[in-house]
C-alpha cells in the first residue's frame, strides 16, 4: 500500500537518526495457519483456515503458509479447499527435509514450499544427527522438490544459535540443490536486532546477493519487530511472520506491527492494506479463541480510547496525542470516562451523546463520575453516564 504520510506525526529525530536507504517493496509471508497454529491450545479446523486465508489474501499478504500436510489430514484438506478457493496470495506448504513430507506437497499440486531443517549443533546433537548426515538430507529433499516442480524456500532451524560457517556451508548447499530462497530463522528468539542484521547480511553476501533472504523470528525477549525490522534494513526482502505474533512460547513476528514500522518509521513499502488490519486481527482472534492485551501495538482496543482527562484536553488535536491517525489502521477514537476523567471528557462525552447539561453542571458532574468510576473500579459506560445526568437533572428538579 501506499501510506498517506500525512496522517504519520512522528516528527523529524528518525529522519535525523536514519540515513535514507532505498528500499523495494518488502514481501509478507504468513505462517498464521501453521507456526500461528503451534499456539498452546489453539486449533483451527479446515473451513476456519480457509476463511482466514481469504482474510489474508484479501488484506494484501503476498504469500500464505496453508499448513504441514504430512503429519495432519486437516491441513492437508486445508491446503487443499484453499488451494480451490482461487486466491491472489501465493500458496506454501511447510516440509521437514524429507522426501515423504515432499512427496504430500506433491499429491497436493502445491507448487511453492519451505523445507526445514534443524541446523544448530545443539539441535542436531538432540536428534542424535551429525552435521555431514543433516546436509545430505537437506540436498536430496531440496534436489527432489525442486526435481517435482516445487520452488523452494529453504530453512534453517535455529540458524542464529548455529556454528556460523556452517550456517555459510547449509545455505550454500541448499542453493546449490536448487533451493530458490533462503530464510533465516531465529527459532528460540534470541537475536538481538544487530545479531539479525549481522547474520542476513552475512548470508546475503555469501549468496552473492543473488537469492532471495527472509528473516522468521519469535518474541521471546520481545524483539520480534525491532529484529524483523533490522533484517530487512541489512536486506532481508521477506519477512515470514503471524497475525497477532501468535506461535509457541512467546509467538511469532506479529506481521501487522512489523507492515507498520518499516511503513510509517522507514519508509519502506508492504502491500499489507493497514486500514485492514484489526478486522484481520479480530478474525484470527475469534477463530482461534484467543484475546489481544487491549493496549496491543497497532490492533489493541484501546488504542484511540482515551480516559485521561489531561489526553482528553487534547482530543480535538490527534496530532497531540496520537503518532498516526486512527483511520491508518481501520481504527475508531474515542473518550471514555471513569476515574481518571477530566472536565473535557465530560463536555466531550455530552456532546456525543446529544445530552444537555449546562456548563456549571459540567464540575459536579465529573465528581460524580470519578466516584461511580473508583467504587466500580472500572469505567463508567455510556448507559450509567445518561443515569447519572437524568438523576441530577430530577434533583434539580
């Protein structure tokens, strides 16, 4: 999309702070219905993914991961009814480096896949693997796929806790089977964003800036978006990534921050339509049965929702008050009242709700609600505020 930057206010220190890099349009990988999936309790049956990936390929993701057809009959009949479903996004399955998981993506018709690998001497260790062992299976799946037609995204399992000239040999060698893209993975989420600017870089160049690099990161020391961030800065051209940063542990990249800060704070394009966004967060949410903290970044409720009385003094002015306008992101502003309410809330209040209060009633009233608002220990809602203004009105009689 294209952004109106006139509706981002975040003054001119980042433009002080950045030397301008230009920069093509950043490709949007969504693993919502496979790595989103490994959500703790979370299940999505066939037709919930189909209806997500219309949501998605709608919402202008470029590239869709339907699921791991080997180990799941669902996802496989997932793949398959969106597979029919005609979408513009692109279409990926998920493969381990073997050659029944290719031979699945192969019954399916599917014509793009990541194959995985584990490559870090910790994991290989745990398998019980050695490194010559895991890179033969690695280019014969690779080979195989590329072989049956499939275009290949290989990827590294635990790359940012692996040996670095292994990482350099692994990459190179998948390339070499025919692998037509690479993705560095930060499984455990520990890279910090210099660390993920260093390795995608580092692999880049080994591939002599000639193959195509995605960065796959988790959040838990919460630097998923900054590390997504840092990756596509060091040339990165994917960034593979979830609705609402849900996955294992601490989830994934959240696709819709990282669309809005390489958007908004570097200038570099997606083709996310970010007016989409919270529609596209409310779906997944509701599907999955899971809940978004309320002051989320980008899709959280309370993001254009303002208590303070101080912030409401301002509410007039959303430059003031807010770092980009709430149409941006498909939200709503809005003043709600409670304890922490102030005499523009209340003004704000009756006029948007058509009541007539006189403006010396305006001071008694706030009292009024900053106590309903403290003995309920929340807000005070729309309804209890026009019970309120009718109680003193029938006392002025």
């Amino acid at each position: 999309m294209t952004l109106d930057r006139s509706k981002v206010w975040i003054g001119d220190l980042n433009a002080k702070a950045l030397e301008p890099q230009p920069h093509g349009t950043v490709g949007l990988y969504d693993t919502t219905l496979r790595d989103g999936e490994q959500t703790v309790g979370v299940v999505l049956d066939p037709e919930q993914k189909v209806e997500i990936a219309k949501a998605l390929s709608a919402a202008g993701v470029d590239r869709i991961e339907a699921g791991f057809p080997r180990v799941s009959q669902d996802d496989a009949r997932a793949i398959s009814l969106i597979l029919e479903a005609g979408l513009d996004a692109e279409i990926w399955g998920f493969s381990r480096a073997v050659r029944a998981d290719v031979e699945a993506l192969v019954e399916l018709g599917l014509q793009a896949s990541v194959i995985e690998s584990p490559i870090s001497d910790g994991k290989l260790t745990a398998l019980g693997v050695s490194r010559e062992t895991m890179l033969e299976r690695i280019r014969s799946a690779v080979s195989f796929a590329v072989e049956q037609g499939i275009r290949v995204a290989f990827f590294g399992v635990d790359s940012t806790r692996a040996d670095l000239e292994f990482v350099r040999r692994v990459y190179e060698s998948a390339v070499e089977a025919g692998a037509q893209e690479v993705v560095v993975v930060d499984t455990l989420g520990i890279a910090t964003p210099e660390a993920a600017a260093f390795l995608v870089g580092d692999v880049a160049e080994r591939l002599d800036f000639e193959v195509p690099v995605h960065w796959h990161g988790h959040d838990d020391f919460g630097l998923a978006t900054a590390a997504a961030v840092a990756a596509v800065q060091a040339g990165a051209t994917w960034v593979q990534g979830t609705v609402n940063g849900m996955g294992e542990r601490a989830g994934n990249a959240d696709l819709i921050e990282v669309a809005l800060a390489l958007e908004a704070l570097y200038g570099i394009p997606t083709r996310l339509r970010l007016e989409q966004a919270r529609d596209l967060a409310g779906l997944v949410q509701e599907l999955s049965g899971t809940q978004l903290a309320p002051w989320k970044a980008v899709t959280g409720d309370n993001l254009f929702i303002r208590e303070s009385g101080a912030v409401a003094s301002q509410f007039h002015d959303p430059p003031a008050i807010e770092p980009y306008a709430s149409e941006l992101v498909g939200a709503k502003r809005g003043i709600v009242l409670g304890k922490k309410s102030g005499l523009d809330s209340i003004r704000i209040k009756v006029e948007e709700l058509g009541l007539d209060v006189p403006e010396e009633q305006i001071p008694p009233l706030l009292e009024v609600v900053k106590r309903a608002g403290t003995k309920k220990r929340g807000l005070v809602t729309d309804a209890e505020f026009r019970r309120l203004v009718s109680r003193r009105r029938a006392r002025r009689g």
